[in-house]
C-alpha cells in the first residue's frame, strides 16, 4: 500500500511537470518534458536546453562581473595650437573688504553685517582681535557726537574691495609679463570685486 502511494505521488508529480512544460513559453522545455517513453530526440533536447541555459549563465555571470570593475573610457583630444589668447582666470579674495578701508560711518551702517558689531552696537568677540586691531576697531566703533552720513553699499563694495596692484606678486603668460593692468574688475557673489583676465581683459597679452 505504501509503494503503491508513493508511486502515485512521483506519477502525479511528473505529470504535473509535464503540464507545466507543455504550457509554458520557455523554448525547448516541452520537448524535454514530452510524454512518452524516453527517446534520443527527447535526449537531445534536454542537452541542448540545458547547454543553453549553462550559456546564458555563463554569459550573465562575466556581465556581472564586468559590470562590479566599474570600467570606464577616458577620451582626450589634444589640439595643437599656434597662438594662445591670454586665459581667462579670476582671482577673488577670501576676506571681500579692507578692514584698513573701513570708516567710521560703514561701521555705523554695515558693521553688524561684517559681525563686527552687535544689535547695540558693541565690538563683538572683542577677545579674539589682535591688540592693534582691537585698538582700530574701537576707534572706527566710537559713535558718541557721531552723526551718520548716506551709506551706498556699491560704494562701499568698490571702495574698500581688494585692488589686484597689491596682491600680484608675479605674473607672466609665453614669456611676456603681466600685470593688473591686464585684468578688468567684475562683479563675483553678493557684489564682491574680482580681477578677471581673458575675455574681460583691457590689454590683452600678445600670443607670441
């Protein structure tokens, strides 16, 4: 009884794989699984499904594998050329303003801003100013019998920004020297004043 139950079951079992096989799109698979006796053309077929499937296998498995070196192609052109325009570079300062360019009256209208000041007008963190700082700050921060002037802030910007004559240490391009002359000052950020050479050049430098 119990042979003849687990007989029924693989039967059951078979042919259900069979149904399977029969209704399913997978190319090859109902050859495989056809019913009948074992035949060399059903042989043939499961080797051929079988060595397809370890093909593709194999394929997908060296994609993946390819895909995790993260291969990458780099391109590069490289043009000669006779006669280079001066380039175009922009230098801004990191500190946008002079402190030595500050008056009293900018302390007066813009000094909160610069957190120099406070909301009552007192010298913020006064502990972390040098001594002779401290002692320029105070005087600028002195407001007794002060009477406010008209404050323009693109005034103040072009005034106390940093001049390119002060900062320029060298500078050359094809063996010809360059100075500030060759840059023109353009607006960069919340109105900050930067030299800019190249395109926005006055005096261009030759190509030679």
């Amino acid at each position: 009884m119990r042979a003849g139950s687990e007989g029924s079951g693989e039967g059951e079992g078979l042919s259900s794989l069979r149904a399977f096989a029969h209704s399913s799109s997978l190319h090859g698979i109902s050859h495989v699984f056809a019913y009948g006796a074992v035949s060399l053309r059903r042989v043939l077929w499961g080797a051929f499904f079988l060595g397809s499937l370890g093909l593709l296998l194999l394929v997908c498995a060296e994609r993946v594998a390819y895909f995790l070196t993260y291969p990458h192609v780099t391109k590069l052109d490289e043009v000669a050329a006779h006669n280079l325009t001066f380039p175009a570079i922009t230098i801004c300062n990191l500190n946008e303003f002079r402190f030595s360019k500050i008056t009293r009256n900018d302390m007066y209208h813009v000094g909160e801003l610069l957190a120099l000041l406070n909301d009552r007008y007192e010298i913020s963190n006064p502990q972390l100013a040098e001594p002779h700082v401290l002692a320029a700050l105070r005087d600028k921060a002195n407001f007794k019998n002060f009477k406010a002037k008209p404050f323009s802030m693109a005034e103040f910007y072009n005034r106390t920004g940093h001049d390119l004559a002060d900062m320029l240490l060298q500078c050359s391009f094809r063996g010809a020297n360059c100075t500030a002359r060759n840059f023109t000052v353009v607006s960069a950020g919340l109105g900050a004043r930067c030299p800019a050479g190249g395109g926005g050049s006055r005096q261009p430098l030759p190509a030679s």
